[in-house]
C-alpha cells in the first residue's frame, strides 16, 4: 500500500473513530504523515547503523548500502511531502 493510502486511511480511521468533521482532515493527514517520516528517518538510521557493523570488514560494500537507504529514504519523504 503506498505512503498516501496508508495516511488517507489513518485519517479516515481517526476521524471516524473520534466523530470529528472532515474540516480537521487536512491537520490529522500532516501530522500522520510527519509521524511516518520521522519513522522512516529512524528505522534508516538503525539499518544504517546494522549494515556498518555487519560489513565492517567490507567497507565499500557498507558504504553502497548506505547509500542506498539514504536514497530510498530521500525518496519516501519526497512522496510524503508531495502529497500534502
């Protein structure tokens, strides 16, 4: 499920469940959506911080994976910002 499916659907949980109007939708989705980036930002960094100590024997091979999860990640907050 992509990142703007997974926030409408929180949005619509919430607003749902606590009986708001649909005018508070917009505040309910950004501050869904900053939970979920500062999510991702976080669990980059603990795999940033595994892939070092796994291929610490293989620095340029954890070098690679590292920037590769920065780029997937530069890429998810892109979408998220996108959308909102």
């Amino acid at each position: 499920m992509s990142q703007e499916k997974l926030v409408d659907k929180a949005t619509q949980e919430i607003i749902k469940k606590l009986n708001c109007d649909s005018s508070s939708k917009q505040e309910i989705s950004d501050i869904i959506a900053n939970v979920v980036m500062e999510t991702i930002k976080e669990t980059n960094s603990t795999l940033k911080e595994a892939v070092n100590i796994c291929c610490s024997a293989d620095r340029d091979l954890a070098h690679k994976i590292s920037d590769e999860l920065a780029l997937k990640e530069n890429l998810l907050i892109t979408r998220l910002k996108s959308m909102y």
